[in-house]
C-alpha cells in the first residue's frame, strides 16, 4: 500500500504512524490554491468547504503515486460523515482505483474497526502496533504542548517571525522520532529553544487573550484559515484553539472516561444553548464560547466553512450570547472565494472593539 491521507494541522503525525508500521507514505503537498481549484473543479457545488479542500489534497497525492486513503468518519446530521463515500465515488467517476480506509468512532461499530485497524496493522505483531501508537500519541500530545507555548509566547515576539521559524524547525524534529523517548528528548529541546527566543515584556492589562472555535478543519488547518493565528499573534493577541489533534484523539478513539471529561465539560456548557448533538461541532462550539469566557479571555473567533450546517445552527445562538454576555465574538466564513484582505479588516476592527472595551472598563475602577 501506498498510503495518503487527509492534510490538517501538522501531517507528521499521520506520516510517522503508517512509516513506523513499514507502510510506504505519500505525504500531500500542503493545501494551497491548486489543491483548491482541484477540489472545487470536481466536487459538488454545495458540498462543504473542507470536502473540496481534502479532495484536492486526495488528488494531488495519487498524482504523486498513493493508491490508499485513510481517513476519518463523522457523525449525526454533519455531512463529514459522507465525505468518504461521496469522495470515493467521485475518484472512481475520475478513473482512479484507490482504496479507502474510514476509520469511524469505534463505539459505532466495533467490527469494522477492528477491520480496518487490520489492514493498517499489515504483518506488525499487536504489540509492535501497540508501542506504535503509544508513540505517535505521545508526539501528537507533545507537539500540541508546543504548539500552544508558540500560540501564546508569539504575540510578544521582539523579532517577528522567530517563533514561527523555530516551530518549522521543531517539527522537523519531531518528524525523525522513532520512540517515545525520543519524543520526550525533542520536546525538551524545544521547550528550551523557545524559551531562548526575546520576547517584549507586555503590562497585563494589555494583553489581549482569543480564543478560536467552529469546525475542526477550518479551525486547524492554517493554510485554509488564512493563518489566522499567526495573524492574531503578529496583532499582539495570544491565541488558543478549541480543536487539538491530541484531544480530538482522546474522546473519540481512548475507550476510558477519564480522556473525554474535557470534552464533555465542554460540552455540558454549551447545552443551555444547544440541547443535543446535532452534529459536526456545532455543541462544542458554543460550549468552548462559554468556556473561553469563564476563562477570562478577551474574545472569540468563530471559523465556519460555508454551508456548514452545524455551525450555521452554532452561529445562530451566537448573537443570543454576546447580547447575553456582553461578550465580543466574531463569525468569519471561509470558503474558495475568501477574502484576506476583507478578513484582516474585520479582525482589526474585532481587535480595536476589544481594545476599547477594555480601556472603558479600567477607567469605570
């Protein structure tokens, strides 16, 4: 097999785990306007932002040489959960013979994951497999530690563009791990490596606290968002995600109740609002609304793909919130025909709104 899969966020991870199990790995190229216009050429006109990107990518890697996909499910009314099956019949309308390996929650159906999980297994024994995945999850929770020191320590950069540099250059490392030993040597040295970089001291009625939520894909894949963290951080704005790899990892595939009480404390804040799953992330994007707020953060972004309907439903009860609240939120859709520039007026503007309500309450003490 030559194995593909989905790019979103850092790909290493995926990369490391099929390369570790002796599975030949087609990396896909990062999202960029050719993947777009590949995904939006032969996909369906209302189909959802993330299909059409992932497609591209599916399209870029088997003209690269892959001949399998192995990709993730989704559940309730979201139409991710279709993404398998309407991808797999558009290639095959294209005429590529590639096989695809969806990996749903395990809990749905036990059987055809252990099936899966087989095919990916190859002639490794279980417990190869096992030390394998422990590796891998132990490097995507150490590169999210990482990932989150950047997103904060970046704001306050005295040379823009340093942290930025370095993370490349960490993930490098990380990329090159075998074990989880070398994971714990890699994270070291990159912890060390930021905290060696300047930063400007900034007064901490200043600092400016954001906090991004909406539809995983959009929200962690920077090159489809506009890179909207990086952009946040160059404003002075530290930034934290309400969708990490590692913890998407912990709810959905880890058996135990002790790795989802995260998610479901999210998910129990956001029920005043949306009762039930409907879906997608539309109940965790609110609840992770009410969290950042407890939380003491200035603002939130709201990333959603156009024609998302979990989050179009999410976005609806975003308005009742900062009425409600008081709190400042804004709602950006990104699809093939979004603007940066009008983007990066909107988040100046968001800014100046949040810089000012911050200023009136310091005068009212």
């Amino acid at each position: 097999m030559k194995i593909t899969f989905p790019y979103m966020g850092s790909p290493y991870m995926y990369e490391k785990l099929f390369t570790l199990l002796g599975h030949e790995v087609i990396t896909p190229p990062k999202p960029s306007q050719k993947t777009v216009d590949y995904g939006v050429k032969y996909s369906p006109e209302f189909a959802c932002f993330p299909l059409k990107v992932i497609l591209g990518t599916y399209l870029e890697a088997l003209e690269l040489g892959a001949d399998t996909i192995v990709t993730s499910g989704g559940n309730g009314p979201c139409r991710a959960g279709y993404y398998g099956e309407a991808q797999k019949k558009i290639l095959k309308n294209m005429g590529y013979d590639v096989e695809f390996i969806i990996f749903d929650e395990p809990k749905r159906d036990w059987k055809t994951f252990l099936e899966n999980v087989k095919k990916i297994k190859g002639n490794n024994s279980w417990q190869q497999v096992i030390k394998t995945v422990k590796t891998v999850y132990d490097m995507a929770k150490s590169m999210d530690k990482v990932e989150k020191i950047i997103e904060t320590k970046r704001a306050y950069e005295c040379n823009k563009g340093e942290f930025t540099k370095a993370w490349h250059e960490i993930t490098e490392e990380y990329r090159k791990i075998e074990s989880s030993e070398d994971v714990k040597r890699v994270e070291k040295k990159a912890i060390e490596r930021l905290n060696s970089i300047k930063i400007c001291e900034v007064p901490e009625r200043r600092k400016i606290k954001i906090g991004i939520v909406g539809e995983i894909y959009v929200v962690m894949e920077p090159s489809i968002n506009g890179n909207i963290e990086e952009v946040l951080n160059a404003y002075g704005a530290e930034v934290e995600r309400s969708h990490y790899i590692s913890e998407w990892i912990d709810f959905n595939l880890i058996p135990l109740p002790s790795y989802k009480e995260k998610e479901h404390q999210i998910l129990k804040k956001g029920e005043k609002y949306i009762e039930i799953i409907i879906g997608g992330h539309a109940k965790q994007s609110v609840g992770a609304i009410i969290d950042f707020m407890e939380r003491g953060f200035d603002g939130v972004i709201h990333l959603k793909p156009f024609g998302c309907l979990p989050e179009l439903v999410s976005q609806s009860v975003i308005d009742k919130i900062m009425r409600e609240y008081d709190y400042p939120i804004l709602s950006l859709s990104v699809d093939e025909q979004m603007a940066i520039a009008n983007v990066l007026t909107r988040i100046e503007a968001f800014l100046d709104v949040i810089k000012l309500k911050k200023h009136r309450k310091r005068i009212a003490r």
